[in-house]
C-alpha cells in the first residue's frame, strides 16, 4: 500500500467518525470492557472479539426506516460458545437481539421455550426427552459465566459498530498476539451519513413530503422524489484495514467473506487477504454456508465440509475448526455445530 493510500483511508477513518457520532451507551460499553480486558490479561488468558449479526443503514434521523444486512448471529453465537470452551475470554459484539451464545440453542426458532418445560409436583420442570441437551448447555454456561469469561456488548447500526470496534480493539492493543478479531458480523457497505439524513420519516404522500426551501439546497440522501423513494448511498470506509494496520497491528485478524455466485467466492477472499493483509478469510455461501466453509490463507485454501449425514439441525461453529487441522470433508462439527 502506497503512503497515498494509507493517508486517504485515514482521512476517510477521520472524517467517518467526525460525521458520524459516538453511540450514548459507548463510554459504559469501554468501562466494561476495559475491566473485562485488563482482569483476563492479568489472569493469562487470551482474548476474541467476536462479531456477529448484521449492521443496519437507517434512513432518517428519528428511525422508521432502516436498511438491514443478512446475519441471523448463528455463526458469531456458535463460535462464541467454542472460543469460550478453549479458554478464551469473549467479547461478543453483536446486533441487538440476535442469537446470543447458549440461550441460541432455545431461542429464534418456531418453538417456544416454554415448550422444553412442563410442570411438576407445582414446579417447572424440562421435559425428559430435553434433559441431556439442556444440561449440556447450562454446564457450558455456567462455567463459563462461573469464570467471567463472557462479555456481551451490542449494537444496531453500521456506526454503532464501527465505533465499538475500533474503541474496544484500541482496548485489546497491549495483548499483541494474545488478542483475536473473529469478524463474523454482517457489516454494510453503503450508509447515509448523519450530515445527510433527514430528521423526521419520511413521507410517502407527496402531499406531506416536504419540499426544500432553497432550491440550491443539497437534497437529503434518502427523500421521495414524487412517488419515489430515492436513496443516495455513500460507501462505508474499508474499516479491515485501519483494524489491521492502525487499531490492532499486532492481533490475528479473521475476517468472513460473504458471497452468492460460488464462481467468485475464492477469488473474492483472495483479494480481501491480499489487500488487507491479514490472517485468515473464512469464504461461505449464504445457501451452503451451514455445512461450508473455506479457509483461504496466505499458504493456500482448504475447504472444511459437515459431512451429508449430520447435516440435520441449524447451527455453526467454525471456531472449533481453527487449530484443528480437520481435513477436507472431514467430519468435524458436532450434530448442534454446523453453520
Ligand atoms: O449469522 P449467520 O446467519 O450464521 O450468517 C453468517 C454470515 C454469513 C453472516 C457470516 O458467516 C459471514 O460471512 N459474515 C461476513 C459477511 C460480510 O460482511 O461479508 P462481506 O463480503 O460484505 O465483507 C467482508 C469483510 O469486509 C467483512 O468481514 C468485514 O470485516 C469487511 N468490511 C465490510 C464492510 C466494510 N465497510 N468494511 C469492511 O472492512
């Protein structure tokens, strides 16, 4: 990367967070952190900042409308629970009210929590048939949560993330290679700046749209222009690299890499290890991405297969593949694990 590059993808770091600012709830979100850090530091523990869930564009001000990206959080939630089960202490950065590490394994689907309990004796009770699973569960929760290793953090927008991930990898910085960034997250490419946005919903009937004033006025990003609605989106800078070069140099970076056309999937995490010259991308396809993944590594790509016959029920644990070294088709995942 030439000195050019780097000093325009600052400037574009710069002028992000001048425009666009910090969430209310981040200065708590550091106090946390930073004690959460610093104890697991002091204890000799390794930390991962795992993110998960998509990031939303809103349109307006005074939200109504927003623009949301794919993630239901089943990867980054999955994940989760193996980092934390190899001794990790986990920061889990994810989209409000998406899948959350154990209580996934109960929540998000057509049945209802309720329905694993019954009633005893005037007491709730777990059905029989969900014991064994749900004691599972509860003993890797509470373990984990018994050693405090568990920090959960959220957000909604595509600002609110990059602003919890920058301040909290600033954070992770004096762990140097005793820190991961597992970036599971759907993160936008395209947003509407806060300079650009219009306060107040915006009105379907031109009769209440509002017109501007001036008419050299800079129209907003997202407006109806009659019955249409037009939406003028500016890109979102290409945050991986500061993350790589500037807020955690020193850290292993693994980034995902999202695509439909199974033709470009590779090609598309070769660039992505390329330009930003990290460690790891982990390729998957939004139709296949339960039961595969690949890894694509300066040495090569290799791809990591949930075999057919425990391809049944939802989930997602890539984590558990890394340092494994599971071979290709190799049957790795647990039944509960795919995704
Ligand atoms: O949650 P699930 O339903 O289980 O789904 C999991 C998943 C499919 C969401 C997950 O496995 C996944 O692929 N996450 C990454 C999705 C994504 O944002 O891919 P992308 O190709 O748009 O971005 C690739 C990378 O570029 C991202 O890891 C991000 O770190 C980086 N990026 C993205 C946007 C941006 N403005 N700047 C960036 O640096």
């Amino acid at each position: 990367m030439t000195g050019g590059n780097l000093a325009s993808i600052q400037v574009a770091e710069q002028d992000y967070f001048a425009i666009n600012p910090a969430p209310t709830s981040l200065q708590s979100h550091l106090t946390i952190a930073r004690e959460f850090i610093t104890r697991h530091a002091e204890g000799g523990r390794n930390v991962v900042l795992v993110t998960s869930g998509g990031t939303t564009v809103p349109l307006e001000n005074q939200t109504v409308r927003y623009i949301d990206n794919f993630s239901a959080g089943t990867r980054g939630a999955c994940s989760a629970e193996y980092f934390l089960e190899a001794g990790y202490a986990v920061i889990f950065l994810h989209r409000q009210f998406s899948l959350l590490p154990y209580s996934r394994h109960y929540s998000h689907n057509t049945r209802s929590f309720l329905d694993y309990m019954g009633e005893e004796d005037g007491k709730v009770v777990v059905e029989d048939e969900h014991q064994e699973d749900m004691l599972r569960v509860l003993r890797s929760y509470t373990a984990a949560k018994k050693k405090n290793q568990l920090l959960i953090l959220s957000f909604v927008t595509i600002t609110e993330y990059l602003w919890e991930l920058r301040e909290v990898a600033k954070l992770m910085r004096p762990l140097g290679p005793r820190a991961i960034f597992y970036l599971a997250a759907a993160v936008s490419d395209f947003f509407v700046p806060k300079d650009q946005m219009v306060e107040h919903k915006i009105q379907s009937s031109e009769a209440f749209s509002k017109r501007l004033d001036d008419p050299n006025a800079k129209a907003p990003a997202a407006r109806t222009d009659g019955s249409k609605l037009v939406i003028d989106l500016e890109p979102v800078p290409k945050f991986l690299k500061q993350l790589v070069d500037g807020w955690a140099p020193d850290a292993m970076i693994v980034s995902f890499k999202l695509e439909t056309d199974p033709k470009i999937l590779i090609n598309k995490a070769r660039y992505s290890l390329e330009k930003y010259q990290h460690h790891l991308v982990i390729g998957n396809l939004l139709t296949t991405r339960k039961w595969e993944v690949v890894f694509v590594t300066a040495g090569g790509e290799r791809w990591v297969r949930v075999p057919p016959r425990r391809r049944t029920k939802s989930v997602s644990g890539v984590a558990s593949l890394i340092g494994k070294s599971e071979e290709k088709d190799g049957d790795s995942s647990t039944d509960d694990d795919q995704a």
